[in-house]
C-alpha cells in the first residue's frame, strides 16, 4: 500500500488524492499554483471545499461575494493561515495577485448548505502542544471554531530536533468518548529547503485494519495519506517542518486516540538524566 506522493509544484490545479486513486474512502485534495493575473474557476459541486492560502496573495469570488487581498505570507512559516470555506452548489474563482499564489484545496463530499466563510490570520485558533523534545505549534484554521460538515483542516510547526503528532495518536475506530473515525493527510513542507522529516506509520497487533509498520522520510511538498493507524512525524536538528493536515470521516469531531504504551510522556516531569 502507497502511502506517500510527491506534488511536483506545476502550475495550474493539481489533484494529488482520491478515493478514486489513492488507498482512502473520504480524502480529496489538490492544489493550485498560479502566477500573478493567472485564474481558476470551478463548481463545488455537491461538496463543501477548503481553500487554504498556502502563500501568495489573491482574490476569491464565491457566487457573488467578492474577497479580496487574501493570503500574503512569503511561505507556511510566515504568520497564520488565511482559509475560505466554499459551500456545496457554489462557484468560485481564485485569481492571483502580485508574486502569485499557492492554495491547498480540501474537498468533502456533504448534504447541507452551510454560509461562505472566511477565516483570516486572527480567526485562526493557535496553540503550543507538547513538551521538552516533542514540542509544536498546532493552528486549527477550518476547526471547530467554524462551520463545516465533514472537513477539519489545520497546520503543525514542529520546531527543529522535535517529534510532532506525539504520543502517537489514532483515530480509526469508533469507540464512545475516545475514538472517532477519520482518514488524515499530511502535506510537507521543509525549513530549509533541502531538510527532511520522518513520519511513522503503525498499527498494534489485533487492529482491525490489519498491519501497518513503516517509516519514510518526508521532503518539501511530499504528501502522506493515513487511512489508518498511529502515525507520529520527527523533525531533525536544524530543520523545522511543517504540514497541512486534513481530516474527513462521518462525524465531525476531534478524539485522538493515544497510543497507551506512550501516552505517559503527557504527565512526567522533566528529568534531566546522565550516563556514563
């Protein structure tokens, strides 16, 4: 089973993930690169969709309301997100402004006609997680804080020489106040350019899914899919990495599951230890 891809930076739409093509039942991601004046026009369809200004500035037009100057970080480690949530049955057009623009685009499969939405840098809900040797900085941009149906959409900054998505988590099973289900993905991106990260894979013995054990190194623009199992990411010294999770399932809610055998780093105390 493939679990990683690379988005090759074209210009124009790209669409990176299916159910059609990719081992999920729920993910539909893409993303658009344009230059400065150049347009993409589309139709939700009968899905609520996504856009995350990724960097760049544009406009985005849903049916007849018009936003303008939207975006504007140099790239994902310059500020918070800017996101607009595009209902179904909708048109809408994103047009690059100076310097261009790239836009993560997050497609749900939904019955109800939610309002249009945007979510600027201020709206975005910021938090620090974790602690010595597994800290981050986790932006909820379409979180609980907004409207949707399905979509849960944020970005993670994990900080260099840290692990990130730590202790393990799973949301895979339905399980009453513990667990929902939701497939996931990551995309990357890497500071500097040329660093890497790792992300883990795995299932315990007995998951219902069946065995999952891998590791991969993940570089700018790599795109990971999780459908299933824990799946913790590492930062190396010097190099600080970045992803865009995406989440979809039948229920939108937030329950990460922690792998029991780590969980405990949560609550102990910082220990400074010696060896020989």
């Amino acid at each position: 089973m493939k679990l990683k891809y690379h988005y090759d930076a074209a210009p124009g739409y790209s669409r990176l993930v299916t159910p059609q093509t990719h081992p999920v039942k729920w993910l539909d991601f893409a993303m658009l690169k344009l230059e400065e004046g150049g347009h993409y026009q589309a139709e939700s369809e009968g899905n609520e969709i996504g856009l995350v200004i990724l960097t760049g500035t544009c406009s985005i037009q849903v049916n007849e309301q018009v936003f303008e100057n939207l975006g504007g970080r140099a790239s994902v480690f310059d500020g918070r997100a800017t996101g607009v949530y595009v209902p179904r049955q909708a048109a809408f057009v994103v047009e690059a402004q100076a310097g261009g623009v790239e836009v993560a685009l997050c497609r749900c499969q939904a019955d109800q006609a939610l309002p249009v939405q945007v979510v600027r840098p201020e709206d975005v809900v910021a938090r620090e997680v974790g602690g010595v040797g597994f800290k981050r900085y986790v932006h909820d941009i379409f979180g609980l804080q907004m409207q949707a149906e399905h979509m849960i959409v944020g970005e993670t900054f994990t900080l260099a020489s840290n692990w990130s998505s730590f202790p393990p988590h799973k949301h895979d099973q339905e399980l009453a106040g513990d667990e929902v289900v939701l497939e996931e993905l990551y995309l990357y991106k890497v500071r500097p350019l040329e660093g890497f990260g790792l992300q883990c894979m795995y299932s315990r013995p007995g998951s219902p899914h069946g065995e999952l054990d891998e590791a991969m190194i993940v570089r700018n623009d790599d795109v990971t899919v999780i459908p299933y199992g824990y799946h913790p990411v590492s930062a190396p010294p010097g190099y600080d990495v970045y992803y865009l999770w995406f989440l979809n399932g039948p229920r939108r809610q937030m329950h990460p599951n922690d792998d029991p055998a780590y969980a405990w780093i949560k609550t102990a105390p910082e220990e400074q230890r010696v060896y020989p």
